[in-house]
C-alpha cells in the first residue's frame, strides 16, 4: 500500500490584530518625525532668511564706499505723491541691476511728476505711465524675502478692495492698501520682510507754511531736523558711518517684518509729503513698538515695527554688516525717552541674558532694544543682547 503524504500548506500573513498594531506603531513614528521634520525645514529657512539679510546688508556697505553714506531712508516730495524708498535704490548691489535699469529711479525728487519721463525717474511717474512699466514693481525679489513668512509675493487685497478691511489681522483676513496719488486703488506692490530702521520712534514732523494743508506761508520746504529721526533711514536721511557714534556693531539698520505686523514692500512708499511718517513705513519701522507685538485689533501699531515667524525672536542687521538674532525678551521700556542719556547699561536680574538701561537714580528710561534702533545716544552697550 502506497502511503500518500500530504504537506499541509502554511499562508504567511498578518491577523487584523497584528496589522492594527502596526499601523498604531506606524502612526507613532510619524507623529514623532514629522516635528523634526518641520523643525529641520525651519532650520533651512531660517538659514536662508539670515543669508538674505546679510546680502543686504553687505550691499548697503557697497552702497555706502561707493557714496560714502547710506541710502536715503526714503525720497520725500512736496507732493502727497509715491516715491522710492532705500530698498530700491540698493538693487544694483544685489545683483538686480536689470530691474533698476528698467524702474530708472532718481534718488531726489523731479518736479513735476511726468507719466513721459524716461530718466531718472520719480516712483509717481511709473505709476502714472502705468500699463507695462509697472510690471518691475511687481516683481517678486527672493533676496527680500524670508522663507519662513506666508504674506504672498505681492501684499494682499481683496477684489473688490474693501478699504475697511482688518489690516492688524487675526487669521487671514486683512488687507494692506498701497494708495497713492497715481497708484490705483487695487494695486498689490511686490512684499518685502526686510525693513531700513528709522530708530526709536517717528520724530515729531509737521508740515511748514506753505504746504496743500497749510497754504500760509512762503512754500513748502522740508523739516530736515524735525523730520529726522535717529535711526539710518528716514525722510531724505543721508547718514554715514561717521554720524554712527555708538558704533557700527551696535546699531541697528535693517530688521524683519513678517505677516503678522503685515510686512511691506522694496518698491517704495505712499504719499510720502515731507515727513509723513506712516506711508513711510511701507519700507522702514522703528523701535518704539516692542518686537513681535501681539496685535490687538484696528489700534494696534504692530505694522510700524518689527516681527519674524521665527520662534522666539528675530533677526537684525547691523551697520557693520553683521547679522544678529534678537530675543523677544531683549530689555524693552516704552516709558518716555526724556533725559536718556543720564543712565547706564546693566544686566536685568529678572532675565539673565537681557539688559536694561537704567537712569542714575535707578529708574528704567528706555529700553536695550530701542537704543539699539538709535544711532547717536550716547550709551555704550557691551556683551550680548
């Protein structure tokens, strides 16, 4: 008799037990890669967002050998009308002559704005040629960007524009309005995170006799020393490193804005008539408001100032080129600035690695941070920030 063996056929697989298992183990790997994922990817950008910077601010150098002085801080105009700002007029030290060349910027004002002029142009005249000519000033420049921020590359309106808007947002609902005297009322200016430091807090300008609003009077002329403020950039600022008494190194010129204060634009600045000091700050921001201010609705001055989407605080470029990154606890005093100059550096016991400016009957008079934007105060800051 023949006996007949039989193997028995044995399936591989997994039991619905054995595949919840693993999927459960699956899902904890993830969970746990996926933040260094994202912590690895803002490492990159934010390596990205410090080179830019540094970039810039080396192309301010070359600006200032080439001119022995900074760029103005922006053109002002005895008009209410658009015009240049720092931003534009460094382009060529940033490998973007092409976009310079086709934009032909003066960096004074040409009376009268003329949509025909072809030379040394003022920013209204673009504006007022319009069609083609205004495709340069929605060029989107990554040397002005932080990859970090989410603003789009141009600044956002809604069509059709709704000038009341939330533009201290809360979300993403808000607007910036880049109205001007010859730009239209949609029209959206390629957006920058890099803003020129006007220094501690808009001076206390006010037009002359003899401006639209203020007909009595000889004519208009510029508040030179009223306008200025004591940071690098402002109205018709033309600053150089001998005016930088605090030292290079400790001086503030350029620092971030992201979408949170509602970031800004190279291409310039809106109605700028002699001192105006909010359309100036387009391309430029002061230190009175603390850095990443938390927004607090429509009277909040967060787009006045400085902000980055890096965690804990943000970068700064210095007069000497040097790029820092600055703590959001970094010493912050919004009380007034009279008398600042009698009072001292020292260490805040409260935060170890902050400082604070104290006056000689131990009184806080103005912040680390603010005499940082402040060019000429007369206070030497040591160590570390």
């Amino acid at each position: 008799m023949t006996i007949s063996s039989r193997r028995t056929k044995v399936r591989a697989g997994f039991t619905l037990v054995e595949l919840l298992v693993v999927i459960a183990i699956i899902g904890i790997l993830v969970a746990l890669l996926l933040p260094a994922v994202q912590a690895a990817r803002e490492a990159a950008r934010r390596a990205k967002c410090q080179s830019n910077m540094k970039n810039i601010a080396i192309a301010l150098q070359n600006y200032h050998s080439a001119k022995n002085r900074f760029p103005k801080g922006f053109v002002s105009s005895p008009e209410k009308v658009e015009s240049w700002a720092w931003s534009n007029f460094v382009l060529p030290y940033l490998e973007e002559q092409s976009v310079s060349d086709r934009l032909n910027p003066s960096e004074g004002f040409v009376a009268p704005v003329s949509a025909t002029r072809t030379t040394k142009r003022n920013l209204a005249d673009v504006f007022a040629k319009g069609g083609a000519e205004l495709e340069p000033l929605q060029t989107a420049l990554s040397i002005y960007r932080c990859p970090s921020d989410t603003t789009p590359d141009l600044c956002p309106i809604t069509v059709p524009h709704d000038p009341l808007a939330i533009r201290y947002f809360e979300g993403d609902t808000w607007e910036r309005h880049f109205d001007g005297a010859y730009s239209t009322k949609d029209f959206r200016p390629s957006t920058s995170n890099y803003m020129g430091v006007k220094g501690t807090i808009n001076a206390g300008c006010q037009e002359l006799a003899g401006g639209p609003n203020n007909p009595d009077g000889a004519g208009w002329q510029r508040d030179i020393l009223r306008c200025a403020n004591n940071g690098v950039f402002w109205a018709e600022s033309k600053v150089s490193m001998k005016n930088i008494t605090d030292g290079t190194s400790k001086t503030f010129i350029v620092g971030e804005r992201d979408r949170y204060c509602l970031a800004g634009t190279w291409i310039g600045v809106r109605n700028s008539y002699g001192p105006d000091i909010h359309s100036s700050l387009w391309a430029t921001g002061h230190a009175a408001i603390k850095l990443n201010a938390p927004s607090t609705g429509a009277a909040d001055t967060c787009a006045e100032g400085f902000s980055s989407k890096h965690p804990g605080g943000a970068f700064f470029a210095f007069c000497d080129a040097s790029v820092r990154f600055i703590s959001d606890d970094i010493n912050y005093d919004p009380g007034p600035a009279d008398n600042v100059k009698n009072c001292y550096v020292k260490k805040d016991p409260a935060k170890p690695n902050s400082k604070q400016c104290v006056a000689e009957n131990g009184t806080s008079k103005i912040g680390v941070y603010q005499r940082l934007a402040w060019m000429n105060d007369g206070v030497v800051i040591d160590g570390d920030f």
